[in-house]
C-alpha cells in the first residue's frame, strides 16, 4: 500500500490540507464566505425594501388615478349638467323670442284689420255720400235743394265716421 501512487496522493493532499488550516486559510475562507453571504443578505433586504416602496408608489399612483377619473366624471357630470341648463334657458328664451313676435304680429295683424275696416267704413261713407248727393241733386232743386243736401252730407259723415 505504501508503494501505490493514489497512497502518496492522498497522504500529500492530507498535508496540504493541514498546512492550509495551520495558515489559517480555512478561517479566511469561512470568513469570506461570511462576508460574501452577509452582503448578499443586504442585497436582498435592499431589493426587498426597494421592492416595498415600489409596491407602495404603485398604490399611491393607482390612488391618485382613481381620485383623477373619478375628478374626470365629476367634470363631464357637471359639464353635462351645465350644457343641459344652457340649453334649456336658450330653449326658454327662443319659446319668449317667438311668443313676443307672434304677439307683436298678432297686434300688427289686428291695427291692419282695424285701419282696414276703417278705410272701408270711410270709403262706403264717402260713397254713400255721393250717391245720397247724386240722387238729392237731381231729385230736389232750389235752395231747399241746397240746404237739403247739404244737411244730408253732414248727417252722412256724421254717422258713418
């Protein structure tokens, strides 16, 4: 067994074992591993806080867009409200617009009737005049005639007007 090289090789790696331990690098190598498993410990903590904070900015924003679309519906609710009362008065106003011109056309349309009806009177008046003063005239003569005639046309007028 001593003459086998697999003896030797491993008697020579027991040495270089125990050489390395009495050097102490068995303890720097721990202690690097340490130090390695140690910031890598940071490194998630960092992540995991770094993620909590991401998760709390996700929140506030998701917030802060609930609170804007619901800001958004108030404005186009108020919006709308507002269009509908615009155009309710303007609705409102026109129906006074029209009511006033037909009233205006209304009282327009009766002084013509009452001008009109005036104008017929004045003309039949006119021409009741005449045909009483066509027919005294060749039916009466003289002065009576004339006095007559006269106090007809007044009497006409008169009464007609």
């Amino acid at each position: 067994m001593l003459m086998e090289a697999e003896t030797w090789v491993a008697v020579a790696f027991v040495i270089f074992l125990a050489v390395l331990g009495w050097f102490g690098v068995f303890g720097k190598l721990i202690e690097a591993l340490d130090k390695r498993s140690a910031g890598i410990r940071n490194e998630l903590d960092e992540a995991r806080r770094l993620k909590e904070e991401a998760q709390a900015v996700l929140a506030q924003y998701q917030k802060k867009r609930t609170e804007a679309e619901r800001e958004a519906e108030e404005i186009v609710t108020a919006a709308r409200a507002e269009a509908e009362r615009l155009a309710d008065e303007a609705k409102a106003k026109v129906e006074d617009f029209v009511a006033r011109r037909t009233k205006m056309a209304e009282t327009k349309i009766a002084q013509a009737e009452t001008q009109a009806l005036a104008d017929v009177k004045a003309a039949a008046a006119e021409a009741a005049v005449a045909a009483a003063e066509k027919i005294l005239s060749q039916t009466v003569t003289g002065k009576t005639a004339d006095d007559l005639i006269s106090q007809g046309i007044s009497d006409v007028k008169a009464k007609l007007n």
